[in-house]
C-alpha cells in the first residue's frame, strides 16, 4: 500500500496545451484534480486600464514554452485590478501595487496540464499579494493549479519534483472564485517549519526571521485553469465519496468514548472541518492532506492549515469505503494530536513507499491509527485482509524480521484485543489458544487517541495501564506471543553442583490468575535438554513470564523477563538454569496432617459466636495419599463412651505449586455427629476452600520429625476466601438448626488465622 498522507502524481512527458481536452483524455492520462471545495469572492473590483505591452515569443525556464507576452505597468490601490487580454481574467492586488505584471500562454509544458485546462505564465515584479479572479456560471465550478514544489512531507520519496498543485479559492458563497496565487512549497534547503514562528489569523504560520528564497522571483508562476460542469460525472463521484466519508466521521466519533467524542465534534465541525475535497487521476493514491505550504511575497514560506481530502475516482487504485475509513484515520489522528505534534508526527514517519507487512526498524505507527480505523469500520482492512490473524496475513518467522516492526501488527495486536475468539492460527496454520479480552472499539479508541502513541513501543504500556483497569494485564504476554511478538532464545540446565542435566523437558510459561489461573506455554511442546543440558527455545514470551523444567516428577520454575523493546529477530541469551531440591518433593515424604485450622470470629444466628472450625479428633491415626501436587486426606471415625458414640468424617485435598512454596487450593469438608441410645443427638458441618496460602516454616533437618506449616493471618485470610460455611443441629423434641451469618478475620476475641500443617510422622 502507498502511503497515503502525501499527494502523489506521476512525472509524464512534456504535452501541447493546444491539444483539446478531448484529445488529452483519449491520451490515456485520466482526469487530474477536481477540487470541490472551492472558494468564491463576490466583491465588486476596480479595474485598471493601463494598456499592455505585447513581446515576442519566449521560453522563461523550467521547460515551458509561452506564446506573446502581454506587459502591464501596476501602480494600483489595494483592491484594484489589473484585466488581462492573454488570459481574459483579472489579478487583483489586495495590498495595492507597484512593479510590473507579465502574463503569457503557455504553449508546451514540462508536465501535461490537468484535465486539458489552459495554461499561463505571470510574473509579478512587485512584492504585495496577488490574486487571480474567475468568474464562472451557474452550474459551473472554477479549477486553478499553479505548478510547483508540492504539497508533501519533506520524507516523502516523490516529493523531489515540481508537479501541478490544486490552488484552493478562499469563499464558496459568491462570484467571481478568488484564487491566491502562490506558488507550492517550502524554500529551498527549509525542511521544516523555522524554528521561530508566528500564528496568522488564517491558521497558517509565518516565519518570524527571512528564511532562504527560491532561486527564481517569488511572484513567477505557471498556473492552469479549467472550469467543470456540476453535472459531470466524475464531479458527481466525488460527491458520493464526500457522502461516505461524512458518514465516517459521524460513525468513528459516535464509536469514540466519551471523554474524547467533545473535541473530536468541536474540531470537525469547526478548525478542522474538511476544506478541499478533491477526484484523483487512476494512476494517483488516495490522501488526506492537512496543510498548505506556499512560498509567499514574505521571505521565507508559509505553512496553511487546510484539511482536504483526495480520492481515485477511476482505475484499480478507485477510493473504496476502506480507503476512505483509512483517511479518515489519518484526519482523526490530525484531530487529536493537533497541528504541530501531527506534522512532526507524518514528517517523522511517512515513507515514499510502503505496504502492509514491511520492516520499519523504529516500529512507527503513522499508518496503524488509519488502518484501525477501517478494521473498526469494515471488519478488516483494505476490503479483505484479515487483522485478527496476524500470522496468515504476515506469513513471516519473528525469528528472522522483527513482528512488531511489521506494518499492520499494531492493528493486529489491538483486533485481538478486541476480537471474542479464543484461538489463533500459529505460523505453522495449527490452532492454538489465546487469551480473550473482549475490549470495546471505545476503549481501544481510547487507548490510541487519548494515548497517542508514535511508536509500538509507546503503544504497548498504553495497552498494559488499560489491562490494568479490569486486572487483566497478566493476559498481555500470552496475546502479543500468540500473535508473532515471540522470542527465541537458548541456555542450559544444571544441577546444584553445577553439572548438566540432560533429558529436562523446558517450555515458558505465561500464567494467568485472572482467566482461573490458566496457563499459556510457549513452545506448544516442550523441548528437551541435550546430553550438556543446553536447550533452544523457539518462541519464548515477551515481559516477564516463567521458565518450566521437569526432570522427572520433579518440577521447577525459574522467573524471566524479556525486554519487549528488543527486535524479536535477536536471539535472548537464558543462562543457566540451576534446579534446587524441590521444597515440593520434601513435602511428598509427609504424609500425615498436622493440623487444620479455621480461627475467627464465626457470628451465628442464636446469637452466639463460633471462634473455630475443623477441630479434628481423630486425624492423627489416618494418613494421607499424595497423587501429583494433590494430597487427598479421607477418613471416617467413631468412638463410644457408655451410652454416647461420637465421631468424624473428613473430606480434604490439598493442591500445591509446582515448587511447593504455596498451597494453591485447600479445599475441605467436616461432618460431626453425637448419638445417645442409638439416636442422632447432634450434628456439625464445616466446609471452606481457601485458595493462595504461603509456606511459612519448613524443617527437615530433623532425621523423622519433619513438618511444614503454610498460614494466613489477619488481613491477609479476606481475599483468599473463595467460601466458608458452618451449620449445627440439636435433634430434640425439634430439630434446632444455627448456620454462621458472617465471618471476621480482624476481631479481637479471636483474630482470624488459616492454617494447615504437614508432618512425617503420627505423633
């Protein structure tokens, strides 16, 4: 795709401005420019009626040829005309003016003129403002370029080369259309804007120092005009892409949030509401334009603010409702960062030539703001392109080009985030998961215009801080891995006395508590360590993540980070990664339960208080199993005093980390009952599952008396409560039922304390 920020013509071969616009358009050009957004002057004007002086034929420079030249002494009030024979119009000078004013046919061109018009060339040797004014009927509509250096950011490629520029009238109320006559372009060897500038009231800006001059005079021009029928096709083409794109507008603020909808209404339809539109011939590009840049009777050059849209109206490069979803991306960007930050922005980044999928090594994001904006609209881009598959739509290894660096993957990265699909297709074309965000156009809009990112870069923690709102954030690893922001990268395992372990199985981990603590891993499969323990991780996650290693039943996991700002292509240096003695394995020799306990303050509703839960009685003769990280403890008990039998069942299982630092999930279930004669007298149930709690203490120096404490106290039992329930029954001559109404960690009869042990014996 060409960008689409810049005006591009093709450079053609000299033509005869005597041929007819027929014969022009059979030469197969196309029509150039037709600028609808005209501008019309209804003052009357004062003529001056100083005879004209009429020189042979004469070629002035540039490569153009004119026919006689007609030469007028000017010494007129402002306001005042001069009337031309050659051209049968009127310049008029708003300042008044003094010098001297030759206008001459233009016979052969160095660039074929637009849409057959007629071509002139005037001089002006004085230094006031000059205008040319066209008449015109009803149902007409007068055109003007004046060639020269154009309207382009100073990167653009094609901007090299003096090209016919649309001239825009300043009114589009009355009669005759005032064209300023000012010549396209910044000054030779002027870049940019002068550091030292000044607002006009126009929006344009003035240097405040003389800047350098063109080489010729800086009222010498060479200007074309043509006046087109309303009813002329390709006018009325450009009224429908006018229709569609005000329909954009409309829709892309409506999609906005609401803090940002306010000024983006504000400037559309004020500052920044469109100015020019115009039709482009087949073999142009599609552009939004935000400013004029003119060389002026001021020394220096003179930037305009004039938003103007410009589309193809024929050929394979036809403006369709993507294009003109992608310009108006281009003109939201406009709106939101402002005049200069824009500029600067488009000057930056804007490239000659460009297409979806090339490298850009500072990974710019001029082009994703437009191509968003018509994956919103339209579902996709460019009418076809599928955004929220990166890996179809790139076909490339980030092994080898840089994927964020890859025009387009930003939208890619923001369609994910917004797209409710749980899958992705890898490089390979198999189906993998992906974690689902679901964000709202809104948001994401938000994330881009209320953000404002120049760079990837920039975007990614504009896209974390958002995550962070909902707690999601830890998705973000595993969606950027999945869509091609993938590292690779080797290192080696050792044990803790340094030598190399061989046959580990290694794979990243992206962990995820807020999607049920799921896990993404990276390779799909993990790969095994070599006979010196060294091992090649294909795709690895950016950010922080976790490196898993198996040796065994004995799992261990090793934190890593991976600076994101780092080109995928470059190969991540791991390191060693040396295994410890599992604290998990330790734990799979205890095999009976210390304790359980539930403390607090338990309100019940006789009004009494319940201060502990699970005090078991019979724990110490029953042993539990271990199966993985999971250890089940199930008994059932009873003992008999007299007339009285009481007794127990329990129901527990305990899932521990991988490293068996934390019990990732207790889950635990109590029945007590009392019978006298044979008849049920009392029941208890107890049920709680408790999710992260810490190891606190673990000894295993002590040959037979091992044991492991894991706790939570206070403040820190609220959040990890997934449930608790407590329910006693009297049988009498009614059954009495009290069940807990509310539970308190931080009370000061009894301060709340969740607690489970482990031990390697019965004692």
């Amino acid at each position: 795709m060409r960008c689409p920020f810049a005006f591009h013509q093709s450079i053609r071969s000299k033509s005869s401005f005597s041929d007819s616009a027929d014969a022009f358009l059979r030469g197969g050009v196309g029509k150039a420019a037709a600028v609808l957004c005209i501008t019309l002057f209804g003052a009357l004007l004062q003529s001056c009626s100083d005879r004209e002086r009429l020189v042979p034929v004469e070629t002035p420079h540039d490569g153009f040829t004119t026919g006689p030249v007609a030469v007028y002494p000017v010494a007129v009030g402002p306001g005042m005309a001069v009337t031309d024979s050659i051209s049968s119009g009127s310049f008029v000078f708003p300042e008044g003016g003094d010098g001297s004013l030759s206008v001459a046919r233009i016979v052969d061109a160095a660039l074929e003129p637009p849409m057959g018009g007629e071509g002139f060339w005037v001089e002006y040797t004085g230094d006031e403002e000059l205008e040319w004014h066209q008449a015109y009927g009803t149902n007409e509509v007068p055109l003007l370029w004046v060639y020269g250096f154009p309207d382009v950011s100073p990167a653009d490629g094609e901007g090299d080369a003096d090209l016919w520029w649309p001239v825009m009238p300043e009114d589009s109320t009355s009669n005759p259309a005032v064209f300023p006559l000012v010549r396209p372009g910044r000054p030779e060897g002027k870049a940019g804007l002068l550091p030292a500038a000044l607002e006009d009231p126009w929006g344009g800006r003035l240097p405040s120092e003389p800047g350098s001059k063109y080489q010729r005079p800086i009222h010498s021009y060479y200007f074309v005009r043509h006046i087109i029928n309303r009813d002329d096709p390709d006018w009325m083409i450009l009224g429908n892409f006018k229709l569609i794109t005000r329909w954009t507008i409309r829709d892309l603020i409506h999609f906005l949030p609401a803090n940002l909808q306010s000024h983006a209404t504000t400037e559309t339809s004020g500052r920044l509401a469109m100015r020019g539109w115009a039709v482009l011939p087949t073999d142009d590009i599609s552009a939004y334009s935000a400013f004029h840049y003119h060389t002026t009777y001021v020394a220096g050059y003179y930037r305009r603010l004039y938003p103007m849209l410009s589309y193809v109206y024929q050929g394979p490069k036809m403006a369709t409702e993507a294009t003109i979803a992608h310009e108006v991306g281009h003109y939201f960007t406009h709106v939101f960062f402002g005049d200069d930050p824009f500029e600067q922005f488009s000057d930056s980044q804007l490239l000659a030539t460009h297409d979806i999928g090339d490298e850009h090594a500072s990974r710019p994001m001029l082009e994703e703001y437009a191509m968003y904006v018509d994956y919103l609209m339209n579902g996709n881009i460019l009418r076809s392109l599928d955004v929220e598959e990166p890996h179809v739509l790139f076909v490339k290894s980030p092994e080898v080009f840089d994927l964020p660096a890859l025009e387009g993957y930003a939208t890619c990265l923001l369609a994910r985030l917004h797209t409710g699909s749980s899958t992705i297709k890898g490089l390979s074309g198999a189906t993998e998961d992906i974690p689902v965000v679901a964000a709202g156009h809104a948001d994401l809009l938000g994330v881009l215009f209320g953000s404002k990112p120049t760079s990837v870069n920039e975007l990614l923690p504009a896209i974390r801080n958002y995550l962070a709102q909902s707690g999601k954030q830890d998705l973000l690893p595993a969606i950027m891995e999945r869509s091609g922001w993938s590292y690779h990268g080797d290192g080696f395992v050792l044990d803790q006395n340094a030598h190399p372990v061989p046959g580990a199985q290694v794979q990243a981990v992206c962990k995820t508590t807020s999607s049920g603590n799921r896990e993404y891993m990276a390779p799909l499969q993990p790969v095994t360590t070599g006979s010196d323990g060294k091992f090649t991780l294909p795709r690895i996650f950016p950010g922080t993540h976790w490196i898993r290693v198996t040796t065994g039943s004995t799992t261990q996991e090793f934190a890593f980070t991976v600076d994101p700002n780092l080109k995928t292509s470059q190969k991540i240096s791991i390191g060693a990664l040396t295994l410890q003695d599992s604290v998990l394995d330790k734990l799979k020799q205890m095999t009976w339960i210390g304790a359980i306990s539930c403390n607090g303050e338990f309100d019940l509703d006789n009004g009494g208080m319940e201060v502990d839960l699970f005090t078991t009685g019979y724990q110490r003769v029953h042993e539990a199993s271990w199966s993985g990280n999971e250890l089940t403890w199930v008994y059932a008990d009873s003992s008999a005093y007299f007339d009285t039998v009481s007794g127990e069942e329990i129901i527990c299982s305990a899932t521990f980390s991988n490293d068996g630092r934390t019990l990732t999930r207790l889950e635990c279930h109590m029945d007590e009952w009392q019978r006298f004669q044979g008849d049920l007298t009392h029941t208890r149930e107890s049920d709680m599952v408790i999710e992260g709690i810490p190891l606190s203490w673990i000894d295993t120096q002590t040959p037979g008396s091992w044991f492991a404490n894991f706790d939570l106290h206070r403040e820190e039992i609220a959040p990890a409560v997934v449930g608790i329930s407590f329910v006693e029954k009297y049988y009498q001559s009614t059954v009495l039922t009290i069940t807990a109404t509310a539970f308190r960690w931080t009370g000061s009869t009894m301060p709340g304390w969740i607690g489970f042990s482990l031990k390697n014996n019965n004692r």
